[in-house]
C-alpha cells in the first residue's frame, strides 16, 4: 500500500521561493555590475568579484535562500558575459557552496576576522580553479599579475560588502518587526 | 525527521551532483566550440547585454566626471600641448599629401591593386574584458547590419580584433591580446614577417621572425595581409622590449580606453564561403565507355 503520510503533513505556507528569486536577481545584477566595472580603465581585465561576497555572506547567514540553482546560474551568467570557459566559474561557485554548506554553523559562530580569512582562501580556491582548468583546456598560462590584483581588490573590498550586507540585513529585520 | 524531509535532502543533493556534472560537462563542450553552443552563447548575449547597457550608465557616468574634473584641472597645459600638436600634424599633412601623390604615380608606373572597397560601421563597446581568462568586447553592432565572422574591428589607432560570434544586434570580439589571437604581421622598417600571439596580458610577443631580423625599440608592426583575413598596412603595435628570446610589443590601441570601435565590411579580404561551391573549382571529366581506368589530365590540362 502507498505511503500517504506526506498528504497529511503540515503544509508550508511561508515559502522562500519569492525571496529566493529576489537573491537570485540581486546576485545577477551584481555579476552584471561586475562586467560594467570592468570598463573603468583600473579594473581592466581585473574587476573585482562581487558576487562571491554576496554568494559567501548569503550562505553564512541565509543558506536556505540561495539554493544550488541560484548559484549555477550567477557563475554562468559571469561566464556568458566575461566569455571565460563555459561553466568555469559556475563549477568553481558550486564546488564552494558544497563546501560552504558543510562549515556554515562553524562560520556563523566566527569572529569577523576568522571570516575574512576564510574568504581569502575560497576566493584563492576559485581563481585557482578556473586558472587550472583555463591552463588545462587551452594548455597555456595567462598574465598572472591580473589575476592577483582581482583577488586583492575583491579582499579588500570584503570588509566594506560585509557591513553593507549586514547593515542591509539589519534593516529588512527591523522593517518586518515594524510590518 | 520527517520521511518528506528525507526525500527533499535526497532530491537536494541529487540536483546539487547533477548541476556539477551539467557545468562540468559544459567547459568541455565549451571548448569543443559546437554551433548549436555558440549560437545559445551570442543569443544569450544579445539578451543580456542591453541589460548591461543599462546597469553601466552610472558606472560611465562616474568615470565620465571623473575625467571631466581632469581636464578642467589640466585645461591649460592641454592647450598648449594641443597647439604644439597641431603645429606638428600640419607639416606632417604636407609630407603626405606629397606621399599620397608619389604613391598614386608609382602605383600608375607599376600597375599594383589598393584594396579600398571595406566600408566602416561604428559601433559602441558594451563591455571590456573583466577577468584574466579571456580579452574579448562585446560591441552593439551585429547581423542587421552586415557584420560576418571575421571583419576587423580598428580604431583611429589601430587594430583591436577581430569578430569571432555575431548575434542579431551584438557582436563579440577577440582582441589581440586574447591568447588565441594569431596575428600576422611585418616589421614596418624592415618588412620581415612574423606572428603576434597574444599573452592575456598588455603586451603581445612578437614569435617566428626569421633569425636575420633585427627588431628595433619602438619600431612599428603592421598587419602583414597574410592569411587574407585582414588587410594589409593596420598597425598593430610597436616594439616594446627586445629579450634574448622574446620579443614584447605593445598594442596600438589602448585598450583600457575602449570606446567606439569601427567594423570593416567588405573587401576582398574576410572569410567569405557564401559562393565557395565544388563546381567552380572541379570539373568532372566525361564519362566514356572505353576509358581505361588510370586515364585523367595531366598538369598541363591534356588527357593521358
């Protein structure tokens, strides 16, 4: 006989699905500011990755709101526009959230600066892969100065992003308490 | 646990597994460069880059102020030099006017080809290259108005690329400085050929010249014609370092100032197989019954 406990089960009447797909064009359109910064002659061929700050404090905090697709469709969407290897940074992004996934409730409990540190090792971690993998497919190796200068700003940037998303936390909180 | 909460944790890693596998997958079938991808590639483009457009314009609005504070601060300087600029383009519009005219008398005398039938097409770069792993610009021209695989792109300076996918309104360009980018070119004072090759980088390495050549610091390389893709005579860049081993030149074109680009259309050059059929190029011979089997013509055009 089936199983039909499932039928019976609270139903979910908060779903996250609207906030999922505002965190989903919120995370596009930071890729796409990403693309645009790039016309600014001091990020040229380096602009700063914007959208792992976001992708990081989201799965921290919010994991629930940023599900694998999420993440899929933001690093494709970087590989689309910057024409990087097709699924580079997409794997790169999806391989981290596995990762991330696993150490969020340690993170949740870590100081700021633990934070940043563990953000310069999965930004290091990314870049490192699609190198390896742009060095693998094409079977040469690209300027690597570029290279270090987007991951340098991107962590110097991590602080200000840090405070801004926080702050912007904050916010919303204290809007649904008044709501 | 809820049995429900068992199976939504199960469909979750499974889509997790399987959109790994699909991205993974993807940069190899990226690679593999096949028409159906590349056509999804300029589609999804061409979706995305009005968006981009639209997010941009307060990014160049800033950089546009930015350089307006620049100039009014340096706007007397800026004149004097502009001045001594022009007193110098003057004498040189002399020099070639008298070059244009020998040049015509000389071409008469040997009966040489110009090839001057490209046209220009003006368009505007969306984007610049952001990341390390690949220099090449999107610019809001495409299919509607003529633009093929292949067609140069230049600027008053130079050369920047060529087209590689054209979408209905957008194009994407390969810059030379990508590291696919092979360009032949000669050494203007000398005429030696070579290749550039692009490092991702801001210089481009200037490989195959022949042992005899001699490059010098500062001297000019141009687009040799080789390959009949681009034209002859677009000054790619001039040399920047010579090293025991490698020659370094930098671009003409400054491309961290990427602004309005110009598409050459047309021309004799370009890749263009809309009329390369077989039967121009191999006629059958006739089919006789007594024909032995080893019969055909010979280089000379006369059976045997």
């Amino acid at each position: 006989m089936r199983d039909q406990r499932s039928y019976f089960e609270k139903a979910e009447f908060q779903s996250d699905l609207p906030l999922q797909f505002l965190v989903l064009t919120v995370g596009v359109i930071l890729v796409l500011v990403e693309v645009g910064l790039a016309q600014w002659p001091f990020f040229y061929s380096a602009s700063p990755i914007l959208s792992l700050i976001f992708m990081y404090f989201m799965m921290i905090y919010h994991d629930h709101l940023m599900p694998i697709i999420t993440v899929f469709i933001m690093g494709l969407v970087a590989d689309l526009l910057l024409s990087d290897i097709l699924g580079g940074r997409a794997t790169a992004f999806m391989l981290l959230s596995f990762v991330m996934r696993l150490s969020a409730v340690r993170l949740q409990q870590s100081e700021f600066l633990d934070l940043w540190v563990y953000f310069s090792v999965s930004c290091g971690a990314v870049v490192l892969f699609q190198l390896i993998v742009f060095s693998l497919i094409n079977l040469a190796v690209p300027a690597l100065n570029p290279l270090l200068f987007q991951v340098g700003f991107t962590l110097i940037l991590f602080p200000i992003g840090f405070v801004v998303m926080f702050s912007t936390k904050r916010l919303l909180e204290a809007i649904r308490l008044i709501g | 646990m809820r049995p429900s909460d068992k199976t939504k944790i199960k469909q979750r890693r499974l889509a997790h597994v399987g959109l790994i596998v699909l991205s993974f997958s993807l940069m190899f079938l990226g690679k593999a460069d096949l028409v159906s991808l590349r056509d999804g590639r300029m589609g999804s483009n061409d979706f995305l880059a009005p968006v981009i457009d639209f997010v941009s314009v307060p990014i160049r609005g800033i950089q546009t102020m930015a350089e307006g504070i620049r100039t009014v601060a340096s706007l007397r300087a800026e004149n004097v030099r502009l001045k001594a600029e022009n007193d110098l383009l003057k004498r040189w519009r002399r020099r070639a006017e008298i070059l244009e005219s020998e040049n015509q008398q000389l071409r008469s005398v040997t009966g040489a080809v110009s090839y001057e039938n490209r046209k220009p097409i003006t368009a505007r770069a969306v984007t610049a290259p952001g990341g390390s792993f690949a220099h090449t610009v999107l610019i809001s021209i495409g299919s509607e108005k003529g633009i093929v695989q292949g067609n140069p792109v230049i600027t008053s300076d130079g050369l920047v690329g060529i087209v590689i996918d054209v979408g209905r309104a957008y194009a994407r360009v390969l810059m030379i400085s990508d590291i696919n980018a092979r360009i032949p070119v000669i050494l203007s004072s000398s005429s030696w050929p070579g290749l550039t090759i692009g490092k991702n980088s801001e210089f481009l390495e200037l490989a195959f010249l022949p042992a005899e050549a001699k490059p010098a610091i500062g001297e000019l390389v141009l687009t040799s014609g080789h390959g009949g893709v681009l034209p002859a005579g677009l000054a790619v860049g001039r040399v920047e370092r010579v090293e025991d081993d490698r020659i370094w030149v930098r671009p003409a074109v400054d491309f961290r100032h990427l602004g309005y680009v110009s598409v050459l259309i047309g021309g004799i050059e370009g890749i263009d197989n809309s009329n390369l059929s077989l039967g121009d190029f191999f006629t059958p011979l006739p089919v006789e019954d007594d024909t032995r089997l080893l019969e055909g013509l010979n280089a000379s055009g006369t059976r045997q």
